[in-house]
C-alpha cells in the first residue's frame, strides 16, 4: 500500500455506521488507559475489516479519515522529551493540534501518572502560535508545571486519523497514518509512509476490546509510543535515546520494508 492507502480503506469505510463529533466527544476519555501499537500500513485495511461490526467510525461532512496538524513544544534543554526518555512518571506534553480540515485548534496538557492513567486537558485556540501559550499562562499552570515563556516550538507533525468508538462508548480507536515530521530546530523533515500507529483508550479492562483482539489475531504487539518523543529521536540523533533505539529501528525497518514491496509491485 502507497499513495493508495486512502482509496484502499475508503470502501472498507463507509461500511461502518458513523458517528458525529458531538457523539465521539462524550466519548473521548480525557482520563483514561492507554496501549499503542506500532505496524506496517499495509495491515489497516485488513483491521478494519475485522472489526467493522463492533465500532463506528467518525464522519466529519462526509470524511471518515481526518487531517491532524500538530506543533509540541519543550523547554530549551528538551525536558519533556527526556522525561519521557527516562520513563519518569507524572510526564506531560504540551501541543497545539488543527483538528481535520477545520479551522479547530486546541491548546493540549496531556499528563501520564505512575500508574499509567492519561489525562488531557485542553483549551480551544485560534492558531498555533507560540504567542498562544503566552496567552495561556493560567492554564498551563493550572495543569503542568510549565508556562509559556519558558518552551519553544520543538516538532511538528501530521498525519491522517481515523477514530472508531465502540457501541457502548466506553472505548476509542485511533489509527494513524500518512505521517510526517518536521523539526522546528533543525527544518529536517521525515515521511513514512510505510508506518501505521493505533492507540487503544478506554476504562476498565482491554480484554474485551475487539481491536485489540484483531491486533492479537494479526500478532501486532503492543508497546509504548509517542509520537512526540520517537520523532524527535528519528529527527535529533544528536539527542540521548538509548531507550529508544529498538524503536528508532523498527520505524525504520517496517518503512523500509513498505517501500521495497511497493517498488516490487
């Protein structure tokens, strides 16, 4: 799968029953568990398929695959990302994210406790601005113990989203694709177009998450992954990642197996 990704999926799509925006945010877990999985794109179609009957999908005017835009920021010694480097619990991140072709910005604190449990907090914006967080200040320091002065843009990053909410709504599905990194220190930029990262959130127990049974099915393991810290790793090789290099490489490896087998095709 390559430039067809979208056009592959779309089918399997519009099988589903769809839910609104209203709808998945009275679903969207702002305290929740987490797992994440890393694949190749090439399985999407197939998971989708397996659990067709057991989710809805987003639709947002008729598009079931959303566009998401987003700029993290760090403190000049790249704190965040070296607590999360270390596995430090209480970690936060701190991003300004474009939801799908919207013009919907939000300013976001998502913080990781010791016991594994997300939270996220947000408040709406109107663009991606540095200066938003100096705006901020009262709320970033209502839920993190950073301001605004103190961090500067450090990566942004793109990629196409689908969102799939179980029946009860009690579970939702993310499923990226299409990513791109750029970084705001260096301008290097990085596509991978082979690579596709789910996250499972719900509450309570994942054994009964249908996707995380397609997963099993699929022998996708799940693991730990932001989006926020292996991009800086695959950007920043100058930076401490020892911790992550397994998965610096199995980034790279399944992207470069995908573009192998679609220069073979």
């Amino acid at each position: 799968m390559s430039m067809s990704t979208g056009s592959e999926i779309e089918p399997i799509l519009t099988g589903y029953k769809g839910i609104s925006l209203e709808e998945v945010d009275r679903a969207s877990l702002m305290r929740r568990k987490d797992n994440k999985y890393l694949f190749s794109v090439q399985h999407l179609p197939s998971l989708l398929s397996l659990v067709q009957d057991d989710y809805r999908v987003l639709d947002i005017d008729g598009h079931r695959a959303q566009h998401y835009h987003t700029c993290y920021f760090d403190t000049d010694a790249h704190e965040m990302y070296h607590k999360h480097h270390r596995g430090l619990a209480n970690r936060h991140k701190v991003r300004i994210r474009r939801y799908g072709a919207s013009d919907l910005h939000f300013l976001e604190v998502k913080r990781k406790n010791a016991k594994g449990v997300t939270t996220k907090k947000r408040v709406r914006t109107d663009g991606m601005d540095h200066s938003l967080l100096l705006k901020e200040e009262k709320f970033l320091l209502s839920c993190s113990p950073y301001v605004g002065e103190g961090m500067a843009p450090a990566m942004e990053n793109s990629f196409h989203r689908i969102t799939l909410v179980n029946q009860s709504q009690t579970e939702r599905v993310t499923l990226d694709y299409d990513l791109r990194f750029s970084s705001r220190l260096s301008g290097e930029e990085l596509i991978l177009p082979g690579i596709g990262i789910a996250e499972i959130k719900y509450e309570g127990f994942l054994a009964g998450s249908s996707m995380h049974g397609a997963m099993r099915k699929s022998r996708i393991t799940p693991g730990r992954f932001s989006k926020y810290a292996i991009g800086m790793a695959l950007l920043h090789t100058d930076l401490k990642q020892n911790r992550f290099k397994r998965r610096v490489r199995k980034v790279h490896q399944i992207n470069n197996d995908h573009q192998l087998t679609t220069k073979l095709s």
